[in-house]
C-alpha cells in the first residue's frame, strides 16, 4: 500500500514530497520535467507496505465491540473476518449515493501507485462477477499536483463514457514508463491528448472533457471524499460507507474480494 509517507526515489515516476512531514498535505511536490518524463522507471517501493491508520476513540471502540457481538445472522464467515484486524468500522459511517438496495462498495486509487495496478485485474474480474446489488464507485485520490492530475485524467475519461481505457492507463504508467503527467496542467494535457488520440479519442473531445465544469466537479467532490473517509494510502476500500480495508488487512488481494464480498452481504442482509 502506497501512503502519503510513502517518498520516491532517483528517478521515480512522481517526484512526491513526504507529505505527512509537510506542514500541510496540500503543499505541492516537486513537478518531474521533460527529462525526467524520458527516463521513468518503476517507483521503489517501502520494504513493508504500510496500512492506513485509524486512531480509536471512544466511540469508535464501541462500534467494533458492537461489530464483533453482531447477531448470528450478520457475522462474517464462520469468524473468518475480525474486526480491527481484517476491517476497520468507519465512525462516523458516511453516506453513499448507492440506490435503494444496493451497497456501495469505494475502490480508493492512484494511477502512481504499483499496489493499485497489482490490484487492478482482482478488482476488474470481481466487477464482472460480483453480486448484482454491489455498485463499484473508484475514487482516485488528489494529495498533491501529480495525483490530482491522475485523478483528472480519470474523470476526463469518466466523462467521455471510456471508463474501458482505466487499466490501459495502468499499463502505460506501468510498462511503458509513459506517466500521463508533465510539470504543469498545460503540458500534462499535451500527453494526455496524444495519449487519447492513440486510444482513440478525437483531441478536440479530450480537450472538452479535461477542461470541463463537470469534471472539475468531481475532483472537488474527491477531494471531500478522501477527507472523510480519512484516506492515508492507495489502495483503500470503503464498504457502504461503513467498513475499511485494504490489501495488508485481508491477507492478499483474492482475500480483499472475499472480504468485500462478504461485508457486502452483511449489509444487504440487514
């Protein structure tokens, strides 16, 4: 898991600040330039991926003692699932825009971050597959300049309905060292088109669609979010606005779908 401790190294793919020694996370990092655009390598990771931090209070003791005595009919597989180990209770529970009868389940990512796109093809196969009341909502994170341009590519192509294009933005950060952002919104527009016209879109649509009202909307609707849900690393999963997990805490990324799975049905069941 990426964190906002997390510091790239030598030629790393986002020259991002140590946001938490900062005096406020808000500061903005250091902007790759072109040369550095030509020569990315994949970023180093930390030794020991490091899961979000959430600092009990009172009440949030009370939640998890009242989630761990759930009635037999809403516990988790057969004690399979622990809470403050595997999942974390959100205090306060947020709300979610899921419709009627649906759990909404919050995939929290950055287009920098290797974890994301290790988890990307777990996250892809599930949304095929999962249950029909579960709705998928991906929100990428915007801590500093690059990741609020990652996050502007997302809803550019939100916007122009190529959400398909979300793992080909992986693959080109990722294996083709191409990261999507230069040192400033002008130029990281200018690679982003190229980049949308060799996957199709028109460069007048792309243009449209980045410099949009709508999109800009989102990435302030994202900025909220990640503050509510107290965001500290990538990737992060909220479930129905009540529980929080990640890859660390479940064992592995075929144990965070189970665990998905299974507090998804929790809550349908209740």
């Amino acid at each position: 898991m990426y964190t906002l401790r997390t510091l790239w190294l030598g030629t790393a793919l986002i020259a991002a600040a140590n946001l938490l020694g900062c005096s406020s996370a808000k500061e903005t990092p250091t902007p790759i330039t072109s040369a550095d655009t030509t020569a990315v390598t994949a970023p180093t990771e930390p030794t020991t991926p490091t899961a979000a931090v959430f600092v009990p209070t009172e009440e949030s003791n009370t939640v998890l003692s009242r989630a761990s005595q759930l009635p037999t009919q809403d516990r988790l597989p057969a004690g399979r699932w622990q809470a403050g180990r595997n999942y974390d209770v959100l205090v306060p529970a947020q709300p979610t825009n899921a419709a009627p009868g649906k759990v909404e389940v919050v995939e929290v990512f950055w287009y920098g971050c290797s974890h994301c796109y290790e988890l990307e093809p777990f996250i892809d196969s599930w949304k095929k597959n999962k249950p029909a009341n579960i709705e998928l909502v991906r929100l990428p994170v915007t801590w500093n300049a690059p990741a609020r341009l990652h996050a502007r590519l997302y809803y550019t192509l939100l916007a122009l309905k190529r959400e398909d294009l979300h793992t080909r933005v992986f693959d080109s950060v990722f294996r083709k060292n191409n990261p999507l952002i230069g040192r400033d919104e002008a130029s990281t527009l200018e690679l982003q088109v190229e980049w949308a016209k060799e996957n199709g879109i028109d460069a007048a649509s792309y243009t449209d669609a980045f410099n949009s009202m709508w999109v800009s909307t989102k990435l302030r609707q994202a900025d909220e979010l990640v503050q509510r849900y107290r965001v500290e690393g990538t990737p992060y999963v909220i479930v129905n606005g009540k529980y929080t997990t990640d890859v660390a805490k479940a064992g592995g990324q075929r144990e965070l779908v189970a665990l998905i799975n299974d507090l998804a049905a929790a809550e349908t069941r209740r």
